[in-house]
C-alpha cells in the first residue's frame, strides 16, 4: 500500500567562529582539561559572538541544508525552528529565518523542548507533510546556550555550547514496506514532574528576566538512561526492528557517560554510535542535525541507511526518530 514518507533530502550546520576549550575555562573556573573530560568527554565548545543570534546560526545551516537538497527556497512551505534560545520572546526565531532565506509561503514557528527540541521539530513536520498540509519542510535546531549560563558555576558552564543545524524534509511517495525511505516512526514523551531537575530560573511572566540554566545533573543523568534506553525500545517495538539493524544512532550529545550507559544498555557497538560533543558541547536543540550533518560529511551516512535519533531535555521531554536516509 502507497504511503507518503518524509524523506530526508539534505542536511546542514553551522557554528560560530569563536572556540572555548576546558583551557580557557579554567582561566577563570576552578576547573581544568582533565576534570571536564574525565565527566563529560568535552574538549572545547563555541561560543557565539556579540550580535551572532539563534537566527543568524539556524538561517546558515539552513542554507546549507537546501543547496545540498537541491530544493529552491522559495519551494519551502514549512520551517520549524527548535530552540530554547529564541532571538526575541516574540516573534518566532523561525519567521525570523523564513524572511532571511526569502521565503514567503507557508508556516514558520517554533518549538521548545529543550534539548529534545530537534526531534520534536522532526515529528511534528513530518505530521505535517504526511497529512498533506505541506510539500516541502525545513526543520532546524538552533541554539545560543551561552546566552543563559552562569558562567560561574562550573556544574553547568562547561558543557553547554552554541550551534545549528538543520535538515530538508519532502513529502514523498513510498511502497508501504521495510524497503521505505524517510522518516518510519517516532515516539515523543514528557513528564512535568521533573521540572525541577532542567530548568532556567527566569522568564517574561515569573521573573521578568531571562535568567540562567539550573541543574541537577545526578538526577538528570539517572533519567537520561532510563527513559532513551525506553523510548528507543518503544520505537524499535513499533517498527519490528532489532537493534542491531540499525546502521547508526546519532543521539543528542549531553554527556558522554550518558551516551555510554545507553549504549551498554542497549548493546550497541561503539563505532555505530555518532559522537561530536567533544568538540561541540551540549548545544541542546541543536545537537542532533549537527552530529547528523558530522555523519553525513564523514561519509558515515548513505542512502537506505537505518538512522535512529534520540534526545532528553529540560521538561523532561524526551524522544526518538527512525528514518531511512
């Protein structure tokens, strides 16, 4: 039976020209090199410059993304921007970027689940395209964490970092069956009772600031595992794939023992597991295109790949995605 998919037609990503390594940091943290990677498995991060904005990242990546598709913008009927670091509380940062790419049809708005973000950005376009409300969808994550951190306490300063990334999505015709390319099924979950744990303590209608990242980093880190671990089960489950049929996992990167616990977990062979944070940090809502466009320039992505996506952030929310590149 003929179904549509969402297929993947390009991928792209961009960050800001300034490096902050451990070194730099431990100029003026007590911290040092050693310390942030023994925990984190993070050597460096970028930093966004003064006047560099989420839309100014997003819009780069974007542009990338499409020349690699081969898509026009002005075919684009759909952005979704992913980002927890928006420029303004309003407007979206996703109109923002519609009118620097020069699009002037369809939707553009945002969406925030934090570090999740990309992967709810990715489920909901590809709603969108497979109701047949859009052709032709530019989903991007972006982010300026450094704008919102303490840069004080070492717990939270250290991992963060600023970036995007963004993939092309197009509504297209599949048989139906195992053979289908794009996206093949996600799962996405929240549970508000761990506010608490992720969070930045301001905002327009509590404190009246933007305030600064807060975390509770053991408990995060107990989360973390369990619910991916769970999410990425469901989704297998839903699709009646085994894990070790899937090609690669690009998994947000937040914390390297995260991302080995899950693997452990799962029974995952390293060398299938994409990793960047060492060089990128946390970037939240961005991580996941910017380890996606890493693969595919490594030329660890190919078509009839089986890539899966997955990602915890501040809510909690937490997801994964399937897709056939």
């Amino acid at each position: 039976m003929a179904v549509i998919r969402s297929m993947i037609r390009g991928v792209g990503a961009h960050v800001p020209q300034k490096v902050m390594t451990n070194n730099d940091l431990s100029k003026f943290l007590d911290t040092s090199d050693e310390w942030i990677v023994e925990r984190t498995g993070i050597h460096q991060r970028h930093i966004a410059a003064e006047g560099e904005t989420t839309a100014d990242l997003g819009a780069a990546a974007a542009r990338q993304a499409l020349i690699r598709s081969g898509i026009d913008p002005v075919d684009i009927d759909l952005i979704i921007c992913a980002t927890a670091t928006p420029n303004r509380t309003f407007p979206s940062t996703a109109v923002r970027i519609q009118n620097m790419l020069g699009v002037t049809k369809g939707a553009a708005f945002d969406i925030q689940a934090v570090c999740s973000g990309f992967i709810f950005a990715m489920a909901c376009a590809d709603n969108f395209l497979k109701a047949g409300q859009s052709r032709r969808a530019l989903v991007i994550g972006a982010e300026t964490f450094s704008r919102i951190l303490d840069w004080e306490d070492r717990g939270t300063c250290v991992l963060f970092g600023d970036g995007a990334g963004a993939v092309v999505l197009e509504a297209t015709p599949q048989h139906g069956d195992r053979s289908d390319r794009g996206i093949i099924s996600s799962k996405l979950r929240s549970d508000g009772r761990y506010e608490e744990l992720l969070y930045v303590d301001g905002g327009p209608s509590t404190t009246q600031t933007i305030g600064h990242l807060r975390m509770n980093g053991r408990e995060v880190f107990r989360h973390a595992v369990q619910k991916i671990s769970s999410v990425i089960e469901e989704t297998l489950l839903a699709t009646g794939y085994a894990a070790d049929e899937i090609d690669l996992f690009v998994p947000h990167q937040a914390n390297k023992r995260i991302l080995d616990g899950i693997a452990k977990k799962l029974d995952v062979p390293a060398d299938r597991i994409v990793m960047t944070l060492d060089k990128h940090g946390n970037t939240s809502a961005a991580s996941i295109p910017l380890a996606l466009n890493h693969a595919f320039e490594q030329h660890r992505i190919s078509e009839g790949k089986l890539v899966l996506m997955e990602a915890m952030g501040g809510g909690l929310t937490w997801g994964a995605l399937l897709a056939r590149w």
